[in-house]
C-alpha cells in the first residue's frame, strides 16, 4: 500500500494478535514504524521486529503518550485490555479503569500533536445483542450485559473521537469494530484466553476429552489476526470515516468449531459442560459497509484455524511474557 511508504507510524499494543501482523504489513509497505508494548521481548530475537523502533511504555501516563505522538503521521490503536468473559467479569474494574487511561491519554495526546490519521480499535462488545450486528446500531441500544464493562469502555473511546471531531475539526479518525479474532500470537493462557485460543491450548497439551463451555449452540463471526490487520490499513488509506466492522460476516457455531478442531487432530473427544456460561446466543458481524468499500478477508477458519493450531504446537514452549492487568 503506497499511501504507508516513508510515513512515521505508531502502533500501540504492537507485540500482541493484531499488532504483530500489522506491523509487519507495514514495514512491507514502507512506513517507519515506532512499536509500543508493556510486553517484555527482544527484538533482536523478532524478525519482523529488526526494521522497527520498539518502546516499553506505559500509556496511562499521559506524558508518554505526548512524546510518542509528537513526530506522527499515523497512530494505529491497538492497545487494550485482553481476557476471557470470565476475567471482565470477576475484575471489572480493571478492564473498565486501564481501558479508559489507555484511550483517554493517547486519543487526547495524538489530537494535540495533529496526528493526521488516528484508528482507533474498538470492539464487538459495544453491540447490543442481535443475530446481526450493524454498524449505525450502536448508540441506539446498551451493550450485551455479558460486555457491560468491555462494552462502555470501548463506547466511550469511540465517543471521544466523535467530541473532538465536533469540537476541534479532527476528521482523520478512524473507528473500527472486530469481530472474534484468532491466529498466532493469540493469548493461550488457560486462566485468561478466548475460545480459539483456548481449546487450541487444551487440545495441543492433550485434554482428552477436551471440555467446552456451554452447549456448543452459540454462534461467533470469527476472523484471521492478519486479515484485521489489512483491513485496519485499509480504512486509513481510503480515509473511511464512518465505523466498520471488520469480520468474516459468517455465522460459525462452537459446535462446528471443535468439528474443525477434530479434523486437524483424529480422535479428539468433546466434553460439553452445560453449568458454565456460553455467552450471547448469536454475533455475526454485517460486513457490508466494508465490502461495499472493496475490501474482503482472505483467510477461510479452516486454513486459519489448521495454521493456528500449528503455530502453537511449534511455540509452546518458548516463554512469551505477556503483560496482563488482571494480575498486576
């Protein structure tokens, strides 16, 4: 993508499942990329991370945030609070707290340094519960009360943007709304993952017969980390300024997910355990507003989620320190 080459671009959140991707899409395309991270790891020992100026910081001090966006033409929000519904649920207030500073500073701090293009991430979790979920639907309705604090969260970053476009006449914003997103990368701790992440883990270390929440019913819109990550270039080149929803815009039951699971690993047993919560019954992701653009994703959940898994196998391993605010 030409419109990256040579530009100062920041990416927030840069070592985790959507920013290792990105980051290295644009590096591809030429853009000088600053790397911000809590996550300890050395680039030296990161391949697509050679070309890139990387930072440990914190962007709960606003301080920070100025110094990062000082010299940027483009910042790519990535940054959050990652954990699985149960986590969000027993420590509330530390997904609803941290998610706040992190897009209070930093959307505040990219405004005041003039930063021409600012995506923002925000969630699926800021939708009501539907079969579908489409974009102008949001602020008509409350967030799933299983995403009641993720949800408002996120809201109130997508909210910020909208004031200061009112306000100061800062139109290079961007806000976008992934779906279930999976791939390499993921978080794979058992105590705070999601879904994917988790029953890869389970199945690789040998959980036979691999025990799943709920009744396997619930459908998810479940999308490759790197095709979000196009997708997330995409929006700032074209210089969309409605929100997007970035998915596959298919339905996929968790059923027919450990189906899958099964294909890539013969003679897997399912457990389902009906006493644990599954959930919002359905949430896929209407993708036409974004096709309607010219974008598609590439990645099928069969090729993605057989490379997933794979991937894993091959990491396990290997001690990837992850910051995580739920055990701070």
């Amino acid at each position: 993508m030409g419109y990256f080459k040579n530009k100062n671009v920041l990416v927030t959140g840069a070592t985790g499942l959507i920013g290792r991707p990105l980051v290295k899409l644009l590096v591809e395309a030429g853009a000088y990329v600053s790397a911000v991270s809590l996550d300890n790891f050395k680039e030296k020992d990161e391949p697509d991370f050679q070309k890139v100026k990387f930072v440990f910081g914190d962007l709960r001090d606003f301080n920070f945030c100025q110094s990062m966006t000082e010299s940027c033409e483009i910042v790519f929000h990535l940054a959050g609070i990652k954990g699985s519904p149960m986590m969000t649920r027993k420590q509330p207030s530390t997904f609803f707290v941290n998610t706040l500073m992190f897009n209070l500073n930093l959307i505040e701090a990219a405004r005041r340094n003039k930063v021409k293009n600012f995506l923002y991430t925000s969630s699926v979790g800021v939708y009501s519960p539907s079969d579908v979920l489409y974009e102008d639907s949001v602020w008509k309705s409350m967030p799933s009360p299983n995403d009641r604090f993720a949800g408002w969260a996120k809201r109130m970053g997508e909210l910020q943007l909208e004031a200061a476009q009112i306000e100061y006449g800062w139109n290079g914003t961007h806000i976008v709304r992934p779906s279930n997103v999976y791939g390499p990368w993921d978080n794979f701790d058992l105590k705070t993952s999601m879904v994917i992440p988790s029953l890869i883990a389970k199945a690789a270390l040998g959980e036979n017969p691999l025990r799943v929440w709920g009744d396997g019913s619930s459908v998810r819109d479940f999308i490759h980390a790197n095709d979000v990550a196009r997708a997330m270039m995409f929006v700032v080149e074209k210089n969309i300024n409605e929100p997007v929803n970035i998915g596959s815009g298919v339905g996929l039951s968790i059923k027919d997910l450990t189906l899958e699971l099964q294909r890539i690993k013969p003679g897997l047993k399912i457990e389902w355990d009906v006493s644990k919560p599954k959930g919002d019954e359905v949430r896929i992701l209407d993708m036409t507003r974004l096709r309607n653009y010219g974008f598609t994703s590439s990645i099928t959940i069969e090729e993605g989620l057989r490379k997933t898994y794979t991937w894993y196998v091959d990491n396990k391993s290997k001690n990837f320190k992850r910051y995580d605010a739920f055990s701070e």
